[in-house]
C-alpha cells in the first residue's frame, strides 16, 4: 500500500476527538488522551498488524492537538457557545426592559450559566476564545451589564464562575473587567453580605482575580476604591475572621496594591497608618516572603511584575509610621530572609535589585541602627556586588554604592 493512501489529515483526527467530547462529556484535553490511549491499545491487540493505519491518527495526537482554522466557530461546543451567549443576551435585555422580576425563567437562565460555565473549563481553548472575542467580546459585556442589573445570587454566582473560567482562558478578559462596572459592583456585594462567609469569599476571590495582572483601573474607579476600601480589608485581617478568609482578603490587598506607584498616593499605605495595630497582616506578610509565595498568581497568563509580596515590603517601609509596625523580632527575620535571597540571587536576576531597594529602606525607616542586625553578612554581599565584573552588574552596583553613601557609619570598611 502507498502511504499516501493512508494520510490523514489533522482536521481529521481533531474531529475524532470532538466526537469523543461529545459523546462522553470528557474535557477537550481527556478526550485527546482517551484517543492515545485507545490507539497504543489497539498497537498491542493487533500486534503491530494494522501500525500504519494507527500511525496515521497517532501523529497527530503526539502532542496538543491543533485547532483546525477551517473548524473554528463550527464544532459542537461552538455552537453550543453561540447559543448561550445568545439566550444569555436575550435574559438581559428582557431583565432591562421591565421592571419587575420575573422567577419562572431562574431554573432556565441557571442550566444556560451552567453549561457555559462547563464548556469554559472543559472545551478546546481556542474554539472558547475564538467564540468569547467575536464582535470585540461583546458577549462579556452584555454579562457583566447582566451581573449589575440581577438580584438574585444563584445567578450571579454563576456569572462569577464564567468570568473567573474567561479570566484564566484570556487576559483581553481581564482587562474589559478591570475597566468595567464590575469591580464596583463587587465591592458594594461584599461591603452589604459580608456576613454571607461563601458568598463573600467568592466575590474576594474574583476581585483577586481581575486586580492580578496588574492593568491599571480606570480613574472614576479610584474616588470608589479609596482608602475606606482599603481600611475596610485591612480590618477584616485584623479582625477576629476565619483563616482561610483572612488569606483570601490578604491577597486581595496584594492585587490591588499593584494599583499604587511610589510616586501615586497609596491607599492601602494610608488605610495601615489608621490601624492601631497590623499584627496579623506583618505576620502573614513574613510567611508568605519566606515561602517565596504569591497569592495573587492565580492566572496563567504572563506577568512580568514584581513579587506581589515583596512589593508590598518595599511600599510599607517607604514610610517610618509603617514600618514601625513591625516589631523590632520581625524586621530581623525580615533582614534574615532579605540576606537569604541577596546571598542566592545572582547577578541580572530581576528580584535582585528590589531585595537591595528593600534592604535600602530597612536601613532608612526603621531602628536598624540600634541593633544592626546581619550588619558584616550585609557587607559581605554589598562588597561582593561591587566586585562583580558582569556588565548587568551595573544598576545594582550603583544601588550598594548609593546605600553606602547614605549609611556609611555602618558600612565603614
């Protein structure tokens, strides 16, 4: 036999696996799976008789499996898309044109939400974005003008959900509800059902989500996320609240701390000045930069921006009333971890130079001249930096040099 007689092509086997999808409810990458798996099964039954055949299809499923362009906008979960985005637009613009609430149609605008919410987390990501961009993802801008117009929380909790699998599918996503009414929206839910524990650990969770990558918000959201938002999750920390919910509001400041520059006036800085005490938000903070972690990286999409983290560090010990409220205990483990990294991060790291400006304002802002703690390891580094001979040495070099000149009475040779 000729090979060319048993070509097949990848439009082919893609749409075996969307078959299998179809008849078996399994997600799109299950499906591709469930494909090698039936095909190297088949291999060993037959023992090597009918490869050609079976190598044919196994060629394509070898890695992901590729989106036909000639498909886009046709599979079974496509059309699935067009349809709820389409009932879905037709509840809004019914919930917009009267002014009472009609119930009967809840259970009907629920299994819509479902499915969708399903075909989101299961279905060949480029057919869902491909389906959510059409007509400049219009689709999500009708949904959020839904959530702002809806009472009920069976269904805007099943928005949530929709948005939160559109958020981790595309960033474009995150940006259109960044900018939209729905932060505000958010932010009003959880300031009337706080006493609601889920509801408001999922309005948290997807106000995390859309301040993770950093974008700037608009400014008519900065008069409504001022410092009364700010001290009002800083008290929830602070509060006598369940752990799990503590953690979940920390990450949320450390999202929306990404919102301030050094030079912008910084809300989160401002609400910890009106705080009697931040015990529980140093402590946490202390954790979390010791374990390296960051909460916020909820999303798989690039993020060239700082450690949430440490960055959070370098805003609170820009100002002395912050910094002072750490105890003396805790900014010596903090001198201990920022040892710890500058001694294992190598020259034209990144995270370099902000343990340095964080070492900078340690020096600056708090008591460490009293006890100068780790004072010869610092010098150790610092001296260590300033013989390196790399030329991406050079702005951290400049950085010691210029924390030498601002303390040298503790850098004297």
């Amino acid at each position: 036999m000729g090979g060319g007689q048993l070509k097949v092509e990848s439009s082919d086997v893609y749409q075996i696996v969307d078959a299998l999808r179809r008849n078996t409810n399994l997600s799109f990458d299950l499906s591709c799976e469930a494909l090698r798996v039936v095909l190297t099964s088949l291999e060993q039954l037959y023992n090597g008789a009918i490869n050609p055949y079976l190598e044919a299809v196994a060629v394509h499923v070898t890695g992901k499996v590729a989106t036909p362009k000639e498909l886009l906008g046709i599979t079974h979960d496509a059309k699935r898309l067009q349809y709820l985005f389409a009932q879905l637009a037709d509840c809004k613009n019914d919930t917009e044109q009267r002014t009472w609430m009609l119930y009967e149609d809840e259970e009907d605008i629920i299994q819509f939400l479902e499915e969708l919410v399903e075909i989101l987390i299961n279905a060949d990501e480029s057919i869902s974005c491909y389906e959510m961009s059409c007509d400049q993802y219009q689709m999500f801008i009708n949904l959020v003008q839904y959530y702002q117009m809806e009472t009920r929380w069976s269904i805007k909790r099943l928005l949530l959900k929709t948005f939160t699998a559109a958020c981790h599918l595309d960033y474009i996503i995150v940006d259109i509800l960044l900018t939209s009414v729905l932060p505000l929206e958010i932010v009003e839910d959880m300031k009337t059902h706080f006493s609601n524990l889920d509801r408001f650990k999922q309005l948290v969770k997807m106000l995390t989500i859309i301040f993770s990558l950093g974008q700037p918000m608009p400014v008519n959201h900065q008069d409504y996320l001022g410092v009364h938002f700010a001290s009002f999750l800083l008290e929830i920390v602070e509060g006598n609240n369940p752990e799990v919910l503590v953690d979940m509001v920390i990450a949320l400041i450390l999202a929306f701390n990404q919102q301030f520059s050094e030079h912008t006036y910084n809300v989160i800085i401002e609400g910890m000045q009106n705080l009697p005490s931040a015990k529980v938000f140093t402590e946490k903070l202390l954790l979390l930069l010791n374990r390296e972690d960051d909460p916020t990286r909820l999303l798989k999409h690039p993020n060239e921006h700082m450690n949430t983290v440490l960055r959070m560090f370098i805003d609170i010990f820009s100002h002395p009333d912050t910094a002072g409220m750490f105890y003396t205990n805790d900014i010596k483990v903090l001198i201990d971890i920022v040892v710890r990294q500058l001694s294992d991060l190598d020259a034209g790291s990144t995270t370099r130079p902000c343990y340095l400006e964080l070492c900078r304002r340690i020096l600056r802002n708090t008591n460490y001249q009293e006890h100068q703690h780790r004072k010869h390891d610092l010098m150790k580094i610092f001296t260590r930096i300033f013989c390196e001979e790399t030329e991406c040495s050079a702005s951290d070099q400049q950085l010691v040099r210029e924390i030498a000149n601002e303390f040298p009475q503790l850098f004297k040779a």
